[in-house]
C-alpha cells in the first residue's frame, strides 16, 4: 500500500492557528495553551482580526496575510466564520485542517461542502484533537498528554478519548499517535486505518466508531490494517444516518480481521496486553503465588483458554527447590506458602523467566502472610529486568489496589482476580485464529461454465411483467441452473439431518450478506459476500455444521456467492437446505427481486472478482489467458516462484529471497479489488489450471488516484514480449477505473525493465538509495 496524502496531518512542519485568542475561557486561548505546553518546536502562525498580539506572540490579521501557507490549520474561529476560514485556507494552498469545535447544523453543512471540494483535507468538524507525542504536537482541545508509545488511538469522540487517555496514564502506556474524528466531514476512520497501516512504530491500534464510513472504503482499508497489526474495536450506535445490523457487524469485523470489543476498558486491557507481550501472545505459563487456591483457579481458567502451563525444567527445579520450604514441590503452579517474602518473589520469577519452559510468567498475591505494596514494590522494579514478559494480580482491598497502581505504574498488568489474564488471554487467542483466517489460502475450485445471461433474463422477464417473487418451484429451477444441487421432485425422501434455514439479507451499509438465525447466537450468524471456501468453512463452523459435512456445504454457499456477485435485481432469498448422503441438497426457496437495486459489484461492501477482465488470445504459439488474480491461485502462484532465478526475486523484491512464505502468497493472492490489481498471464495448455507466466501488480493510494506497479514474468519466459502485454492490460484497467499517474520503483541497473517502461510512454527520474522512479500520467477516465 502506498502512502495517502495525510502527511500534513500527521507530519505536519508547520502549524497555524486560526482564531488564536487571550480571551479566558476560548477555544482559541485554549488550543493556544495546549500547543505550547506540549513543547511543539515547528512553526507556529497565529491569525486574530483585532488583535496584533496573542498570548505575547505576532498575530496576522487574516488567512491571507500569513507568510507561508501551513501545513496543519487548527481552526478555532467563531462558528459563523468556519466555512469562510476552510475556504480562505484552500486558496492560499494550506493542506489540512482541524475543526474542533461543535458547530450548529448550517455550519456544519457547509464545513462538508468544503470537503466535497477537495482542496484540503478536514479533520472534523467535532474533532478533539491530534496528538502526536513523540514530536510534541497537541494540536486541537483535548488537555491530556500522552507520553509516546507503540499504540495508535482513534476515536470518534473526545470523551472516549479522554478517558482512554486517563487509563492509559494510570498503566505507563504511550502512543504513537491520537486521533478525535469527529463528524467525519472528510477524513474519516478508514483513512487512518490506512495511515496507521504503514506507521512502522505502532503496534496496535484502538478504534472507536460511531459513523460507518462507505463500507468497501471502510472494509478495504480495514483488511489492509489488520494484516499488519492488531487493531481493536469499539462501536457505538450512530447518533444519526445508516447502521449495520449488529450480527452482520460481527461480520464484517471477522471477515477484515478486526477484534471486536464490547466495552471501553475491554478495549484498553487487550490494548495493554499488545502492548506488553506483542502480537505472539504467549500461550505457555508459569504462576508463582502465596496461595493455592487462587493459583489453581488461575490455572483452570487458563487452561480453559487454551494456554498450557508447563513443568519447570530440570534446572529451574533446582533453582526453585533451594528457595522453596523442605515440602513444597517445584511444580507449575508454584506455591511460595503464605510467609513468602519479596525476596522469595524474586528468586521464583527469576528461575522461572530463565526457564524455555514458559513464555509467560504469572505472580499471584492473595492477602494473607506478607501485606502486596511492599511485594509490588519488588516485582514490578525487577520486572523489566526479566526475559519473560510478566503479568501480576494482587487479590483484596486498599492494600491490594495500591499493589495494582504500583504496578500499572511500572508498566507491568496488574488484575485485581486470578482469572482476569486468562479472559484476556482466550480473547487474544482467539483473535489469533480470526487473523490467521486471512492468511489461509483457498484451494483451486471446479469451474462451472453456466449461462449467467440467461439466468438474468429470467429475472428481468419477471420485473418487467410487474411480479417480484419466484414462486416456490420456479426459485429451486432457477437456482439449480446456476450451478446448485437441488432436491428432484421425484426424488425418494431421503433420511436427512434437519434442514437449516439460510437467507440473503440486504444491510443498510454492508450490502447483501447470508445468514444463518436458527442458531444459538443473538442475531443469527452472518458472512459477508463475496465467499471464498475459507470464509464458507469459518461461517458454517460458527453456525455449528459438524465438519463432515462442510465440504458439501462449501460446494453450495460457494456457487450461492458467485450467483450473487453477478446477477443484478436479487433482494432477498429464503432457503432451506438439508444434508443427506454426504450432499447438500436445496429444498425449499424463496426468492424475492427488486429491479431498482444496482449491480452487485456495487452493492458488495467486498468488490467482487472482476471476471469481465479476463481475456484470451494467442501469443508466440500459446493459448494464454489474461485475468485478474484469483485467492484460489496460491498453489499457482508457489510453483511460479519455483521458476523465478534468484536474480529475477532480487530485481522484483530488491532483496535476496530464500523462502516463499505462506504469508506472502496469502496476500499476493488474496486482492482487495478495490484499491489493488493484479493480472496473471496463465498458460492454459499446461494442463490442470495451467501455468503462471507472468503477473502485473498495481496497488493504489487510498484517493484512488496514484497507483503504483511491479511486474515479473518468469525466467524461462523474458525477452518475448509478455512483459509488455502485462503491464499495457494494466495500464488500461487502471485507466478506466480513474487512477490519474502511474509510478514504479526500478533498481538503477534493471535496465531491461527501464527499457520498457520508457516505450510505454513513462519518464525516469532518480530515487531513493540507487534506484530509479519510472511515472506517467493516465488519461483518466471516471471510476466505474
């Protein structure tokens, strides 16, 4: 992915104040204070009509007096003067703006007008803040100063994120960046997903929402986020407009690999324990504490969330057996005996952090024998010191609570119940299992060769006859000439499995989705559309179909999503389906149809595979065909590095690659259609799916409007005129889908590939670290 225009946002050099002000009690005075008391060293323009003075610095009268335009424009003007100022900014060529304040609903529409226009870009209006520790802006109204740190925080309120900062203090964790959106006039949650996406130093990123931004934009950036970093989420109901169903949020949370939470301090715990342990989260524990009872509790719950807690090794058992009383044991839990001391504390956690049996220590207190302050005091000073990361629950009252404080303090966890780590622990655990489900590939499908034109005209005959449902018979004919096994009417009644119930439902944001809701799960279970077999398999395991028969079931939902990525007029679907044999068998259907809806390209918050791409022609004596990759296409993708030379990965990567990973051919493959391409020249005659020749790759920004591309054909294959081919198909599609220039970064002794970008009309200019930029400009034509 490559950077969107959000720099001056968030690396802004020079910042200016619009409405600066002495007058107590001001936003402007207030933005004044909080600017200077963070230690901002940029430069900083102040702009007040009547006073040449603020807060003992010059003051321009106006926007069009400064000396240079900023970067970054806080605007606290009066509210009335808001749009003037926006519009005042973008012609003196300013490239952002933060509207804190709250402004009356005329106002505020004529902030989102200003957005629309595009000249700069908006924060707000209702935007708290930016703050961005680690350079010492705090630019906006939020009085809390963070220290820096690995989190980013994202928030469509300032009171949340006031108070996430005020928990965040009390635990000694720091951030990479703060964000308050605000109403979302322009920038919006998807564009810092984006931003956060590429920030080397964060984390993890916490994000609350209240209003959904465009749901491919949203699910786009999202997929591409979480790919790289845990991101955790808090939705609240908006306060106004479209929401999504909050099943079919669940959804869509899974399918971009997003971690949902349910409360703020869910959200923060989990945020701290990223924090601390980093994205692994350890699953093998050791505890040490005074009391067995608790200590066995612990280790229950920890079982039950699928961490296992390991005997100490053979060294560790000596360590711990000559500070241990004659008759305890060196076992896992440990028990200390109530009368254990700091000093007997430290001896275990040192044992056990230089034991490889564990990944994780856990120190338990229950208020009996030595009183925890002093215990705490102990801990939490060697802590750092430890090689294995450390977590700590301190059981009881104020005695117990000033344990925790002293902890969290230190920057150590600190829970106040033995099975608190263990929730958040099967939370992250299970979060795991949700990521790892983007990094799963598909195996390569049958391909059914069905007349899809047809199967349209069937439904637009109907619309045009005035009739809006397919009778009971007629859906099941339908549906079995699109591919799915249908029960015969004549059909002997076989002895099934209950039949279940699974329906197409059209979200108010998320498009159409399936669902299942005769399950045991308030709302139903829902997936989004388009499904690959492993989105199909996770949704039918949640829907509590036994493994056996899921393949079956796969085969349907399977040709169930392709139907409905194609034909146009579909609102909604009631069917019932029934294993039997080793089958899945459709039984019972309703169909209802709406010619009013656009084409499901549009409608699914996930873009669809763009199969009217796909081209075939005869080049040097092949069958080759051109088509957009496919998830499918990972076994494809592997034997095609196979014929790479390693000179070849070199050029393509700049680096020496050994090793294929399978994270690697998860996200080449995997193509988020919307803001990424990727076009394989596929050798039909090589038998079975055929061969990669050659692929072209273009990621675009988030505005849509730069991309940047790479390509590589296979070693045994240069030199013939396929890479021309390629990357021409790709600059055509890339021009109808709106992208305006086109770059690539080239090694300065790639000259093969330099050759060819200049006969396809791009200039070279000089890079970073040796190597050479190749651009051109698109004749654009408007996104479809």
């Amino acid at each position: 992915m490559i950077a969107g225009d959000l720099a001056s946002l968030f690396a802004p050099r020079s910042v200016a104040l619009i409405g600066a002000s002495d007058t107590p009690g001001s936003s402007g005075q207030a933005a004044l204070q909080i600017l200077r008391a963070g230690g901002w060293q940029g430069r900083l323009d102040l702009v007040n009509p009547r006073h040449a003075k603020v807060g003992g610095q010059a003051a321009v009268a106006s926007i069009a007096q400064l000396a240079a335009p900023p970067d970054l424009a806080i605007v606290c003007a009066p509210a009335a003067a808001v749009p003037a100022s926006l519009r005042a900014l973008a012609r003196i060529g300013a490239r952002a703006a933060l509207v804190p304040g709250i402004l009356p609903p005329g106002t505020r529409h004529a902030v989102f007008k200003a957005a629309r226009a595009g000249a700069l870009r908006i924060l707000g209006p209702g935007a708290g803040a930016i703050l961005l520790p680690a350079h010492g802006l705090y630019a906006g109204l939020l009085r809390q100063r963070p220290q820096a740190g690995a989190l980013a925080l994202v928030c469509a309120s300032s009171s949340f994120a006031a108070a996430a900062l005020e928990w965040a203090e009390e635990r000694a964790l720091g951030f990479a960046l703060v964000c308050v959106l605000g109403e979302a006039a322009d920038v919006d949650a998807a564009d810092l997903l984006d931003h956060v996406a590429q920030q080397v130093g964060v984390r993890a990123l916490l994000l609350q929402l209240e209003r959904l931004p465009p749901a491919r934009k949203f699910m786009s950036a999202a997929r591409a986020c979480a790919r790289n970093k845990p991101v955790l989420l808090l939705k609240s109901p908006a306060p106004r407009g479209r929401d999504a169903d909050d099943a079919v949020f669940d959804a869509a949370c899974r399918r971009a690999g997003l971690q949902r939470a349910r409360a703020l301090d869910e959200m923060l715990e989990l945020a701290e324990l990223y924090a601390r342990l980093g994205e692994a989260v350890p699953a093998r524990v050791a505890i040490c504490g005074n009391a067995p009872g608790p200590a066995r509790i612990a280790r229950q719950a920890l079982e039950a969330a699928g961490c296992t807690l390991p005997a100490p090794g053979e060294a560790a058992r000596a360590r711990l057996v000559s500070i241990l009383p004659p008759w305890r044991d060196a076992a896992n839990p440990l028990d200390l005996a109530h009368e254990a001391d700091a000093q007997a504390y430290l001896d275990a956690l040192a044992a056990l952090a230089d034991d490889a049996a564990a990944d994780l220590l856990l120190c338990l207190h229950a208020p009996v024998g030595s009183p925890a302050a002093p215990l705490a005091a102990a801990v939490s000073a060697r802590a750092a010191q430890l090689p294995r990361p450390l977590m700590t629950v301190w059981m009881g009252g104020a005695d117990a609570a000033q344990a925790r404080r002293d902890c969290r303090a230190a920057g150590v966890p600190a829970y106040g119940e033995p099975c608190a780590p263990a929730r958040l622990l099967a939370r992250a655990h299970a979060y795991q299992g949700v990521r790892a489900l983007q990094l799963q590939t598909p195996a390569p499908g049958t391909a059914l060769h069905i007349d899809w034109a047809a199967r349209q005209r069937a439904i637009d005959q109907l619309l045009a006859l005035g009739e809006r449902r397919l009778g009971a018979r007629a859906a099941l004919d339908w549906l079995a000439g699109c591919g799915l096994s249908v029960a015969r009417e004549d059909a002997p009644a076989p002895q099934p499995a209950p039949a279940r119930g699974l329906q197409l439902r059209q979200d108010p944001w998320l498009g159409p989705c399936l669902g299942m809701t005769d399950v045991h799960m308030p709302g139903g279970i829902f997936a989004l559309l388009p499904l690959t077999e492993v989105f199909a398999d996770d949704f039918l395991a949640r829907a509590g179909i036994a493994a056996p028969a899921r393949p079956a079931w796969v085969a349907q939902l399977l040709r169930l999503s392709e139907l409905l990525g194609i034909v146009r007029g579909l609102a909604s679907m009631r069917l019932e389906l029934v294993a039997a044999a080793g089958a899945c068998l459709l039984t019972k259907a309703e169909i209802r149809c709406d010619g009013r809806l656009d084409a499901p390209g549009r409608l699914l918050a996930i873009r669809p595979y763009p199969g009217e791409l796909e081209r075939h022609l005869n080049w040097a004596g092949r069958d080759l065909t051109l088509r957009p990759m496919r998830a499918e296409d990972a076994t494809l993708h592997r034997v095609f590095f196979s014929h790479l030379d390693a000179e070849d990965l070199r050029l393509r990567f700049f680096a020496p690659m050994h090793e294929v990973h399978q994270a690697l051919i998860a996200r080449l493959t995997q193509i988020d259609y919307d803001r990424e391409m990727a076009i394989v020249a596929v050798d039909a005659a090589a038998g079975g799916a055929g061969e990669f020749l050659g692929v072209a790759r273009a990621v675009a920004a988030p505005d849509g409007k730069r991309a940047e591309f790479a390509l590589i054909v296979r070693s045994d294959h240069k030199r013939r005129g396929l890479g021309r081919l390629l990357l021409q198909a790709l600059i055509d599609y890339l021009t109808t889908e709106g992208v305006e220039e086109l770059h690539g970064d080239v090694l300065h002794y790639n000259m093969a590939m330099v050759d060819l970008a200049r006969s396809l009309g791009f200039s070279v200019h000089p890079g970073d670290d040796g190597e050479l930029r190749v651009s051109r400009r698109l004749a654009a034509r408007p996104r479809r």
